[in-house]
C-alpha cells in the first residue's frame, strides 16, 4: 500500500514539473516525508532546493539520509561542490568510494555511478589538497578537470557536437552546424562567464 502511495506521489511529482509547477511537487514531497522516510523522495527534493539555488535547504533535507543510497550521495556530492565544502566532499567520497550503493540495480545505473564516482575522484584530486590517485584511463572531461586545455575543447565540439551534414540530431549530440566558428563562440561564452563571476 505505501509502495502504491509513493508511486501515485512520485508520478504527480513528475507531471507537476514537466508542467512547471514546481511549488506543487514540492509540496507534495514534503507532504509525504512528513510521514515516511525515503531516500529516493529525499533525493528529489534536494534537487528541487539545489536547482532554486537553496542549498541549506537541500542540505537540511539530506543530512538525515543515509549515503549508502546512491541518489543521496549524489545529490549530496553535488551540494558540496556548489557550497565549495570540499573537506566533506572528501570525507563522503572517501566513505562510500568502494560501496556497493543500495539503490544500484541495473547494468547501466552501475556504469553511471561507477562514472560519478571516477569525476569526483578527479574533481577532489584538483580541489583537494590530500593524496588521491586518478584513474591511469582518463576520459576527455577528467583531463580536462586536471589540465585543462582550450584545443581539446575545440577538438572535442568539432567531433561530438557538430553537425557533419547540418542536420542537427540530439541522437548524435550535435548541437552546431559545421559552419559556426567554434572558436569565436567558445571565446564569447569564456568570456561571458568571466565576466558574471566579477
């Protein structure tokens, strides 16, 4: 029965924020972890807070869960980067590194954490300033957390988000004709984002 609860809550949740009403799958969150404690439930609304920019209020909903539950971890790590904590950044990595989180059942959401953990690895190596080791295989974004290099970059729009036949294709992750002078438009946005941050 409660199962069949969460669930009818959890579609609601979802309608409600496929249609931007935020405020309503908020409350209906709420609602139901003023009755039950749920990780998953949890989960989502931190993330809700998070996206809002509330992160005490993600953190005060986090703080009771266990992170042996892969979404809470998550979630958590995610709240630690954006409020620079990176002491208790480490400290939950180190942690649950090497567990086998509740929550993981398929295949693909084991390569998908496996794949968090490894960026997180590397983000704490470049954050950090204790001993990590970093994966020997790194893949395009860990090098680029570790040495970032402006080339690759262009490399990297050039192959996997360019358009060969300006067809655009969210299938192959194109998001650029082959005629847009990437290197313009990667400058443009630096320096952008350079200038929101002063």
């Amino acid at each position: 029965m409660e199962h069949n609860i969460k669930m009818t809550i959890l579609d609601e949740v979802k309608e409600s924020i496929e249609n931007g009403d935020i405020r309503k799958a908020e409350t209906l969150l709420k609602g139901y972890l003023d009755f039950n404690n749920d990780t998953e439930v949890a989960s989502i609304l931190a993330n809700i807070y998070t996206g809002r920019g509330e992160l005490n209020e993600a953190l005060a909903v986090l703080k009771d869960q266990d992170s042996n539950y892969f979404c809470i971890f998550k979630t958590l790590s995610e709240v630690y980067i954006k409020l620079q904590k990176y002491d208790k950044l480490y400290n939950l990595w180190k942690k649950n590194k090497n567990r086998r989180f509740q929550d993981i059942i398929t295949k693909e959401q084991l390569i998908a954490a496996t794949a968090f953990l490894r960026r997180l690895q590397v983000f704490l190596k470049v954050f950090v300033s204790k001993k990590i080791e970093t994966p020997s295989n790194l893949n395009y974004k860990e090098e680029q957390y570790l040495h970032y290099d402006y080339q690759k970059t262009i490399e990297h729009i050039q192959e996997r988000h360019t358009s060969p036949n300006n067809r655009l294709s969210i299938k192959l992750g194109s998001i650029f004709f082959n005629y847009y002078d990437l290197e313009e438009l990667l400058y443009s946005a630096s320096r952008n984002i350079e200038f929101e941050k002063e």
